[in-house]
C-alpha cells in the first residue's frame, strides 16, 4: 500500500479552509498546520497512481492550494507489480 | 499490512514531511523509518535541472521508497510530483535490455561484442572512406559529466571531428551567449540562496511552477514569510505560476524585447538606475559590438518608450511602468527565466536584456539580485556547458577555436594535438542538416530522442532513415529507435554512478544501487569499449572506474573559472554538491562569482580591486556590458493567412519527450494525451467547442489535436506541450535559429486553426 508524507502549502488566507477540505477526505490524514501555511497530510491508496490522483485533486480542486510537495513517499508492497504499462509509448 | 505497522509508517511518513519543513512532529521518528530493513543513499533527482536531492530507499536488491534529502539545501526534504515516480522509471517495462541490431529491417538481439564490433566496422569504414567529419555524436543535458567526457575524448581527441553536439543546444545555448556576452564568463553569479534575500523576483519565459516546482516552492516560502516580496512574470500564457503574481505583462509570442527595453528606459528615467555602479562596473555597446556612451545608449532607448513599447508587444504602457518601477524601487532583484527566452531567433538578445535591467540597476553581486537563468535538465550545465560538449567546446568552459586550450586538452587525453580540429563542427541543426544530405553518414545519438525533440522534426527523419545511426539509450521504444540500425542498451539512473551539475553550479555525486537490468552497461563503458575496438586502445585502456574518468575531468577545470579540482568523489561522497570554483580540497566552494569571497576576485591585484565591488575578470577590463540590442521581432510573425502564435511547452507531470515519463502508468493518465489550448474568445469566432477536434496548421505540418478551450493563453496565442509524439508539436514548430546560439526558436511559429 503506498503511502506518501507531504506538506501541503496553502495561500495563508485560506490555511484553515483548506485544512478543512483535506479532512473531508477519507484517504488523507492530517498532522495540523505548521509554520504559518503548511499543512503535513498523510496520502494513502492501493496504488501509487490512487496516490498521485489524491495528490492533483488536492493541487487542483481545492481551492487556496499553492501546491503538494512531498517528502517520503514508500511502495514496498507494490515493488513486484514494478512493470508498467507503457504500450502507448 | 498489520495495522500496527500501518500506523507506524503513517506516522514516519508524517515526520519525514515535518522534518522537511524543519518541524519535529514525534520526536526521533524520522530517524527510525525502517531503520532496520532500509538502506538510504544520497543521490540526486534524475528529472529537471532545479538538482534536488533525493534518498533512495533500498530493500534487498530493490528500490522501495523515495524521500527528499532533508539534509540537500536545494530542496530540503521535499520533491515535486516527478520525483514521485522516480522507482517506477527504472523498473518501467519499456527499458532497453539487450543490444539490438537491425538485420533485414527487424531489430535482433545480439551479444555486446557482435553489436560492439559491428559499431566499430562500420564507423572506421566511414571514417577511412570519407574523412571523420563523416561521423557525428549527439548526445544529451541528462548524460553524466563523465559519459560526455569520454563520448568528448573519442569524437574531438580520437575521431577527429568536432561534430559532437547535445541537445542543450535545443534548450540553453541563448542563456550561454547571454552570460558571454554580457557578463564575460558563462553560468550564473549567484545561486539558490539568493532566493531567500530577494524582494522581487522577475519570472520571464518561466512557467516556474510547474517546470522547476522546487524553485517555485522556495519562491512562494520566502513572499509568504514576507510579504513585501513581489513577483512580476513576463509571459504570453497564465500557467500555475500566476496564483503568487503581482503583475502579469502578456506581450504577444516573441516580441517582449521591447518590454525589456521600455523597463530599462523608465529605470534610468525615473532615477532607478545606480549610476555609480555603471560608472564602475559597465561598458556600453551597440548591437556591431562598438563602444557607445551612456547618453547614447539613452539616446537609443527613445526608440522604445513605454508608448512604443505597447505598439509593438501589446503591453499597456502603464503596466510596463508599474513593472519598471517595481524593480527599480525593490531593493534586490532576481530575474528568472528559461525556455521561453532561450528558445527564440534572438535568444541571446533577450538574455542580454534581462542583464542589462541587473547591470543598469546595480542589482547584480549582493545576496538578492542575480540575473539567474533556469535550466532544463539535470547535467545540461554540468556536462554540456562545463565539460564542452558542443561543437565549439572543449572541457573546462575552453573553445576549440583556441591553439593553448587545444594543446591543455590534447595533452591530458593524451592524443596528438593535431586531432583536434580548430574550428567548430557542425551546430545541431546544421548536424541533422547533413545528415539529410549524406555528409554525415554515421551518427552515434546518446540518452536523447531527436526524432521527436527537433524543431520540424519531419524534415530531419530522412537522414537518420538514410543514415547509419547508433542509439544508445535506456529505452524503447522511442521516435529515434524507429531510425536506429544499433540499439545499445544503457544502464539507468540508480544503476551507475556519476555527476551532475545543476543550474547554480553545483556539482552532486550520485551513487550506483542497483546492478543495471538486463545486459544494460553504463554509456561511458559502451564508449570506452567501442573507442578500443575503433583502434584507441591506448587512449582509452587506462579508465577503470567512474572516479578515474572524474579525476582526469577535474584536472582539466584547474584554473579555469569553472575550478572543479577540489570536488574530489570523496568529498562529493559526503557532501550535498560543492558551487564551483572549488580549487583545492579545503575550498568550500563559492556563493557568488566576481565580488569578495570568489577565489579568482580574491587574488586579483588590489589595483584592479580598487573601489569596486565587482570585477568581471571574464572581460578585459572587468566591466560587463550593457547591450543596445534592437527588438527583433520572431522568425515568423503572424499574418492573414496564419494568424494565431503558436508555443509550445511543458506540463508538470511529463518531461521532455515523455520517453520516462510516459512509462509510468501514473503520470501518463494524468495528462495522457497533448491538447491546444485556445482562448475562448478565440474559440467563440471560430466556432470551436471544449474538446472539440481541430487541426492547427503551419507552414511546415498539420496536426489533429483536440481542443482545450480556457483562458489561459492570450487571444491570438495557441499552445501545445510537446512531450508526444503521437501529437507531434514539433512538426508544426519552425527550425529558424538565433545566429548567435544556434538555438532553435520552438517558442513562435505562426499558425491557423479550424475544426476537423
Ligand atoms: S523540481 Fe526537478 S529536480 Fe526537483 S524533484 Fe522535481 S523534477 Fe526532480
């Protein structure tokens, strides 16, 4: 299950709303706000791709976000399904 | 997974991103992510040329997780969504495994002595029968220092021919003609740390936030800290850069030179100008390279008031003012800019601009103001730039166009001086040139995809279909191997060590971790074995390790300005990269070039130091100089018949021509497909819908595309991001080049559009 730490950085007029939003979500954790407007948050999902998706949803839909930089990001269990499908390349 | 480990990793991954902000959320539990089953090593993202450092995570004999090097200054612990996938690239199943040669026209497997031997037949064939500038290398800003080293030593040393080029030609030769020009010495003066001291940044032809996410963070960290911070882009297209802008000008494609030119009238108008810095530190000079005055040089920027400046770009006049005035009455400036300035018929000029605003402003030279150029890719400054792999370079920023620094080359490689030829080879449009007309009939093609990343791409597939071309590379397939006879398996990022050097000069060492997959070897042993079949064995014998290779490299940068002498592997072993000059082993390396504290400034003879802060030792009389430079206009402009400016760029999740991204599932499905985005204003007289297709056209190609209609590209603007070659943007773009740079101008073409 990949997991990823990232910080999320947020217009400072609209940490908390942001703050808000995040937690609505089921696959994201918060740890609070830091050092004015980041926000650490915890992106879980059964595959990297469900990470990424998570991590653009919360650059793109919501609103006040300047961006999602992450940290640590672990795949452990999804390293023996390493192949991609890349026919379209 | 046991939920109890779940927690635990959730709680380690929490702390990792604390750290990175420099926050301890549980106290010691950064520090104990698998401290039992993990193995950490310091390395650098493979990606663009920001040059963050990454940790990758090794478990048995495999990579597992990724995390930002906390302890790099560049990045601090984070990375941008590309870093992300950093794993997935090396165990993508388009890698390359075994060597291949095209027999009957189906590539066949071989073993690396027949494909080897063969490659050695055919291009000493050539070279006997047609001269060695027959043969050609092109090779790439993503190779290691040392593979573009020895790829260097075989073609200009051994072959005999300085038709030896790579694509950062495509991306930042302007940049490299700017610095010359202006600043008398190539690379920047100052570095990243002069981000956290600036009080307005200038973003010109950078869509910073989503092709150099790092530098946008720290950007964006700093004005939140202080908001008195400003930042003003200069750009034809709204990008994700614009949430943190202070002002947009919006000049219509390639005519900005006299924005640039109307800011710097305003400057010395207004009184912005530190005319005891220019008194000091600044010659003048027209356009044919003569002296001129500063009152002439007055005299020339009447020509370019704010009022005719708006004539000419499209940007109202009150908005070049306010733009003026920010940067005059800022304290400290930085400007930035990258493809859309480099990337033009008169990209030195443009470069030349941006440092005329430093030079008149005096905002050059302090911690806060540096006109500082981004670059691409990871080693484009590193291998390309610093170890002379274009086709007028040699190593150690030396010309081939010089007998003293052919002699100090052909000396350390050990070949006759007589091999290196003086004059430059062949640029890179002029190489895939004669690659279409048969005068060059071999080509050796490295870590890069020209079949899809040159301007008018189609125009130069007749050659490498007709030619004899050798691709080494880490994948397939790509645009390129479709024309390769020799596909040459190369081992990947991770699997071999090496340096890059990013866009501050600073120069990081990257382990290897992993054995290569399948029969993949490191590019500079595919070198070094061809070499010794081509009959160098002498030369090339000697080289056992990446750290002989690097040795010999940094002996040749002893003196020079880009001193490397003291960035030994074990020191770059254990620090985060050292800032060139490094000139001995106890040097810490340098923040700032040409002011106290850079070692050649330091042993100038106090005279020439005499009331000055700055001494461009690049110049002969250590004065920069500001340049009166006509606004040109692009190669191409708009009419009736083509009435829309066509650029293209980047998308955050993909670079380049996809070749890695594009393997990765992930970020394929997130931006799967290229679009042309159209301004709805544009799209309503056409009658052109969301997601409708729609052909755009150039005089060189068409191309069905769908469109994406949104506001971000000006009216009369299209854009398409490049990184596809099922929706080819580079056959529409124009191959028209700055005379100066030879850089193609990917960034105006003119075009039409109309629904399919
Ligand atoms: S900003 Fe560039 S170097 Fe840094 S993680 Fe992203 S792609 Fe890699």
């Amino acid at each position: 299950m990949p997991i990823a730490g990232v910080v999320v950085v947020t217009v400072p007029e609209r940490t908390s709303s942001v703050l808000q939003e995040l937690k609505k979500l089921s696959n994201v954790t918060t740890y609070g706000v830091h050092k004015e407007n980041n926000i650490i948050a915890v992106l879980e999902s059964d595959t990297t791709k469900g990470l990424e998706q998570l991590s653009n949803q919360i650059s793109q839909a919501i609103q006040g976000v300047i961006g999602v930089f992450p940290a640590y990001i672990n795949f452990e269990d999804e390293i023996s399904d390493s192949g991609t499908d890349t026919s379209t390349n | 997974m046991p939920l109890k480990r779940r927690e635990f990793l959730k709680a380690s991954a929490a702390a990792a991103a604390a750290a990175s902000i420099g926050v301890n959320l549980i106290p010691g539990m950064e520090n104990k992510l698998f401290a039992d089953a993990i193995t950490w090593h310091k390395s650098v993202c493979r990606f663009c040329g920001t040059g963050c450092g990454v940790m990758i995570g090794k478990k048995g004999d495999k990579v597992v997780a990724i995390k930002g090097d906390l302890e790099n200054p560049i990045n601090k612990g984070h990375i941008c969504v590309k870093g992300f996938f950093l794993h997935k690239v090396i165990y993508a199943r388009t890698r390359l495994l075994y060597p291949m040669i095209r027999k009957n026209g189906k590539f066949v497997r071989v073993s690396w002595d027949e494909a080897l031997d063969y490659v050695a037949k055919r291009f000493n064939e050539i070279r006997e029968k047609y001269g060695p500038d027959a043969l050609a290398f092109y090779g790439s800003g993503q190779a290691e220092t040392e593979e573009t080293y020895m790829a260097n030593k075989l073609f200009k040393g051994c072959i005999g021919t300085n038709n030896m080029e790579g694509n950062p030609r495509l991306c930042m030769a302007s940049a490299v003609g700017g610095y010359l020009t202006s600043l008398g010495l190539d690379e920047p003066a100052g570095t990243y740390q002069d981000i956290e001291h600036a009080e307005l940044f200038l973003l010109i032809g950078s869509n910073t936030a989503e092709c150099h996410p790092i530098i946008f963070e720290r950007i964006v960290r700093h004005k939140t800290k202080n908001p008195n911070v400003k930042i003003i882009i200069i750009d034809p297209r709204k990008t994700p850069t614009d949430q943190v802008a202070d002002l947009h000008l919006f000049p219509k494609p390639g005519w900005d030179l006299a924005v640039l030119h109307a800011m710097a009238y305003v400057i010395i108008k207004e009184g912005y100008a530190d005319l005891d810095f220019i008194k000091k530190h600044v010659n003048f000079k027209n356009n044919e390279g003569k002296d001129i005055s500063f009152e002439e040089f007055q005299k020339f920027l009447e020509d370019y008031t704010p009022e005719k400046a708006e004539k000419i770009s499209g940007v109202p006049a009150s908005e070049i003012v306010k733009a003026a005035r920010m940067f005059g009455q800022a304290r400290t400036a930085m400007s930035m800019w990258t493809m859309g300035i480099n990337q033009r018929t008169r990209g030195v000029w443009a470069n030349n601009l941006i440092h005329n605003l430093h030079l008149l402003t005096g905002k050059i030279g302090v911690p806060g103001s540096d006109p500082f150029s981004l670059t691409g890719q990871p080693n484009a400054c590193g291998g390309v730039r610093e170890g002379g792999g274009l086709c007028h370079l040699l190593p150690g920023h030396r010309k081939v166009t010089n007998a003293k620094h052919r002699e100090e080359v052909a000396r350390v490689w050990g070949v006759p001086v007589s091999n290196i030829q003086p004059k430059p080879g062949k640029h890179t449009i002029a190489m895939f040139e004669a690659l279409n007309e048969g005068k060059i009939k071999g080509i050796y093609i490295m870590c890069t995809n020209p079949a899809q990343s040159l301007p008018h791409a189609q125009k130069f597939w007749k050659g490498l279909k007709e030619q004899f071309v050798v691709l080494a590379e880490s994948f397939y397939p790509t645009a390129t191997s479709e024309y390769a006879d020799v596909l040459l398996p190369a081992a990947f990022w991770a699997e071999k060590e090496g340096v890059y050097g990013c866009t501050e000069r600073r120069s990081q060492y990257m382990p290897q971790v992993l054995q290569p997959m399948g029969e993949a070897r490191w590019d500079a042993w595919i070198l070094r074995d061809l070499a010794i079949r081509m009959g160098f064995k002498k030369e090339f014998e000697k080289y056992k390790t990446a750290e002989d290779i690097w040795n010999e490299y940094i002996s040749l940068t002893k003196g020079r300005d880009m001193d490397l002498s003291g960035a030994t592997y074990r020191r770059l072993k254990k620090v985060r990269g050292l800032t060139w000059p490094v000139p001995s082993e106890d040097h810490p390396g340098t923040y700032k070039r040409y002011v106290k504290g850079d070692p050649f400034f330091d042993k100038l003879p106090e005279e020439k130091k005499k009331g000055r802060r700055m001494y461009f030792y690049g110049k002969p009389d250590g004065k920069a100089v500001v340049w009166a430079r006509p606004a040109k206009p692009p190669a191409e402009p708009t009419d009736k018949d083509y009435p829309f400016a066509l650029t293209t760029g980047r998308v955050l999740e993909h670079w380049h021509t996809g070749t890695m991204t594009r393997a990765v599932l992930e970020l394929e499905r997130a931006v799967p497909k290229a679009y042309v985005e159209i301004h709805p204003d544009d799209a309503k007289k056409l009658g052109i819908a969301n997601k409708d297709m729609v052909i755009v056209e150039t005089r060189r190609g068409k191309l069905k595309i769908e469109a994406r209609v949104i506001d971000r590209p000006e009216p009369g603007t299209l854009f398409i991001p490049w990184h596809w070659k099922e929706w080819l943007a580079n056959l529409l773009t124009i191959d028209a080049f700055d005379p100066g740079s030879k850089e193609p101008e990917y960034k105006v073409a003119a075009a039409r559009i109309y629904k399919a």
